[in-house]
C-alpha cells in the first residue's frame, strides 16, 4: 500500500464545466426485476434520467451489442451509443473518476471494483473493465489505483475535501488490510485530497441484499465549495433518523473547526454551512424502509438533475436545490424505479469534467 505509485490529479467538483455524462444501460439481472413491467420500469427511469441531461451536455451511454435496438426505443435521439459488455448498470461505481492533471488534461482513476465488496449475487467480470473502456473513448490516461473503491463511495468538493464512509472504504470484503490512513494515502495520491470528512455508515436499506454498504452519496454531498447537504429522516420511527441526527452531530463538528485563523486567531474565509434536505414522508415500500433520498441529485451543466418520488417533500427539495446551485434549472426525475434497484440518479452517471 505505500510504494511509490504515478501521482494523480484533483477531482474537479461535480459542478464544474463537463465534457459528457456517461450512463450504462440495464440490460439484464436482477436490474430488469421479475417482469416485463418490471424491466420496462427499469429502462424508462434510466432512459428519462438520459433524455433529461441530454439538452444540457452530451450523454454516452453504453449498451451490451444486443440490447442497442431496445435502447434506442427509449432514449432520446441525441443520446451517444457506445457498445460494450456489461454486468451491470452502476456507471458511477463501475466507471473511472476523472481528474484534472498537469498540462491541463484529463485522467481517469480505474478503481478496483468487485462487485460492491464481492456481494453473492454480483458478477464484475465485465464491469471491471468500464472504466478501461470509457478512458479510451475519451482518450484519456488511466491511473491506476490498488483501492476496491466505487464513485458512489466519495463525494468532494473540489478543493482538496472529501466525504466518505467507514462501512465502504473500510469494509473487511473490499479492504481488508486497509486502514484509514492507507485509504487517505491514496485517495490524496489519486484525487488531491487533503481533508477526509469520514462519516460511520450509510442508510439503512444500503446494507440489504442489493445494498452497497454505505455508499456516501446517498447521504451527504457537497453543493459548493463551502456548503454540505446531507439526509435529514426527521421521522423517529424510521431507522436512519438517527443515522441523519449523527450525520448531522459530525457535520456540525466539522464546521466548528473549517475555517483558517489567522496569526490573532480570527476566523479566515467562509464558513462550512450544514443544511438537511428533509427525506420523503414515505417511510416503506413492499420490502423493507426504503432510503429514497433527495441528495443522491447529478449536477450536469446548467441543471440539477433532482430525485422525485411523488412525495409531498419533492417540493421542498426542489426549493433547497434551487438555493444551493444557484443559476440552474431544477429537472425532476421519478427515480422510485431506480431506488428499487438499489440506487438512485446519482448512481447511475458519472460526469466526465473538462479538460
């Protein structure tokens, strides 16, 4: 874990001028469900989060050779078919995380993915190799790292902060020699990042059958440089409100200690603010407490593209998106569909930034 190993760069933010999302199509598995109006579900809420970054930025999406016919009947016309093999339809996890490098370039992170930490009823053989395949495509280098990590594992903001989660990075079946400071070492290596904001788990229902066991970007993300969003169960009878009230306690602990002082003690440059965006008021689906959450949003140019779940709440989500990215449209997506596979928007693209 500490010989010398090709320096990285820094993730840009996830508001930061793209290039392109990239998407993977749901093909076949567990993803499709145990119907046709289960898999027809499926590929409409992947398709309609496509169609809805297509008029902002370019959109690829990679499609198994004998699925591109049933793609195209659901995408929108402007959206860019790449064929590959797939095992699944997670391009966040699955996908390289791209870096700005010298000379004004960009590279791309290949993480070692297993499968969410060699889950039973996962298959990788072919995932493995998406983000060889994407940093191809787009010409950029590869830097690999020997951390089993997923781009829904971190969430940074840009300027050398990161958020991540114990129960991912540290999970004894991706893992299991690592200790925080071998996790920092390296994501500093390969992100350039310098500050690790370390929350204990995820949400509840993340660590069911189909869970990733933690994945951060369900349950805090970074909205601009000075501002943390997280999910705030406000409902006692719901599991994850006490996960929320910690997420919170560490968030607020955090802020006590963001700012710089300067040689007379006082506080230098902006504040950390902490905002909780309330989650649905549905509490269970037919399974189990669902973790439908607001935070787990893509931001792609000009555009938000938001998680709705036909709950009172969407509205009250929307108006603090609005607040928190400033200038860009707020685009509704109905990702009950997503979440039923066990994840949401955000799992499901990756942004590749401008060089």
């Amino acid at each position: 874990m500490n010989e010398a190993r090709p320096k990285g760069g820094r993730m840009p933010a996830e508001w930061e001028p793209h290039d392109r999302t990239w998407m993977s199509w749901p093909a076949g598995g567990y993803a499709l469900g145990a119907s046709e109006r289960e898999a027809r579900a499926t590929r409409s809420a992947w398709a309609s989060v496509a169609n809805a970054i297509v008029p902002f930025e370019p959109v690829t999406m990679l499609v198994p050779a004998d699925a591109v016919d049933t793609a195209v009947s659901f995408l929108d016309e402007r959206v860019n078919i790449l064929t590959a093999k797939l095992d699944d339809a997670w391009m966040r996890d699955t996908g390289p995380t791209f870096v700005r490098t010298a000379g004004k370039t960009v590279s791309a992170v290949n993480w070692v993915f297993n499968g969410w930490g060699g889950q039973g009823w996962a298959t990788w053989k072919n995932d493995n190799l998406v983000a060889t395949v994407v940093a191809e495509a787009t010409g950029a280098s590869v830097i690999p790292s020997p951390l089993v990590n997923e781009g829904g594992g971190i969430h940074v903001n840009g300027a050398g902060t990161i958020l991540l989660t114990e129960t991912v990075q540290l999970d004894p079946g991706r893992n299991p020699d690592w200790k925080k400071k071998d996790v920092e070492n390296e994501l500093r290596r390969t992100l350039g990042v310098q500050r690790f904001i370390w929350l204990p788990r995820g949400l509840t229902r993340d660590y069911d059958e189909f869970g990733t066991r933690g994945h951060v970007d369900i349950v805090a993300c970074f909205s601009d440089e000075n501002t943390v969003l997280f999910h705030a169960q406000r409902n006692a009878e719901h599991p994850d409100f006490w996960i929320s009230n910690e997420v919170r306690r560490i968030l607020r602990d955090w802020a006590k200690k963001w700012q710089k002082r300067d040689a007379s003690g006082e506080p230098v440059g902006p504040p950390l603010r902490v905002i909780g965006i309330p989650a649905p008021e549905i509490l269970r689906d037919d399974d189990d407490w669902v973790d439908f959450s607001y935070i787990n949003h893509y931001v792609c140019n000009g555009a938000v593209i938001m998680c709705t779940f036909d709950d009172p709440n969407d509205s009250v989500a929307r108006r603090i998106l609005k607040r928190a990215y400033p200038g860009r449209k707020i685009v509704g997506v109905d990702a009950r569909a997503i979440f039923a596979r066990g994840g949401g928007i955000h799992c499901i693209t990756q942004q590749q930034p401008s060089a």
